[in-house]
C-alpha cells in the first residue's frame, strides 16, 4: 500500500493523527487500533504465521519502513 492507502486505512480505523508519521509507524498503530499485535517490520517479520495479514506484502520488503 502506498502512504495515502495507508493514511485512509488510519482514518478508517479511527487513528487521528497521521501527518508527520513515517509509513511504519502507521502501520503499527492502525494494528493497535484494530486490536491486532504492532509487528509491521520486526525482527522476526520473515517467520510470520498470519499468511492473510494485509499488510503482509508490505512487511516482508527489505525495508518495510
């Protein structure tokens, strides 16, 4: 997803304030928001067992933000 993909995600989720956030850090508090755990680009994102996460794509890049 590109930022205002994510952005409109946010507001969907009800996460107020995303103007100066970098995409990740997006990412982990729309995660929050929707109850999920905040794992967008850990450590251990390469062994992840949520094959259907949306935001899987993303967060298996080399650098997912």
């Amino acid at each position: 997803m590109n930022v205002e993909e994510v952005r409109a995600r946010a507001k969907a989720a009800g996460v107020a304030v995303t103007a100066r956030m970098r995409k990740g850090d997006m990412v982990r508090t729309i995660q929050r928001a929707e109850g999920n755990q905040d794992c967008f680009g850990s450590a251990w994102r390469f062994d992840c067992p949520w094959d259907n996460c949306c935001w899987r794509g993303d967060c298996l890049t080399k650098t997912p933000g």
